[in-house]
C-alpha cells in the first residue's frame, strides 16, 4: 500500500508551506511581468483608445439631468 504525503511533523509541514510560498512567489513575479504595460514597440494598442462611448450611460446621464 503506498503511503500518503500527508504528515503531521512540523518541520515537513514547513518546509512543504515554504516551497508553496515560493511557487506563489514565482507565479505572482511571471503575472507581474507579463501584465505590466510593455509599450507601444510590440504594436499592440490599449483597449481604452477603441473603447466607444457608453451610449446607454449617456442617455441614461442624459435623462437624469432632465429629472
């Protein structure tokens, strides 16, 4: 029967938290890196500079004014 990693020793428990960390701390630092804005040497263009105006909000704006 194989056995389970599970362990109720402090110091595995650690270590295990530790190496979690660590996976986290890495995956948090690669999302940073490929979420900051890199430029406009790629060609890619900011979703806010195609964004339409809101025509519903502006009516909405619109009406409210008039109440």
């Amino acid at each position: 029967m194989e056995q389970n990693n599970l362990t109720n020793d402090p110091q595995e428990l650690l270590k295990s938290k530790q190496e979690a960390d660590k996976q986290k701390q890495q995956f948090s630092s690669f999302v940073r890196d490929i979420s900051e804005p890199s430029g406009t040497d790629t060609g890619q263009v900011s979703p806010d500079q195609h964004r339409e105006p809101d025509k519903q909000n502006t009516l909405k704006d619109t009406e409210n004014r008039m109440l």
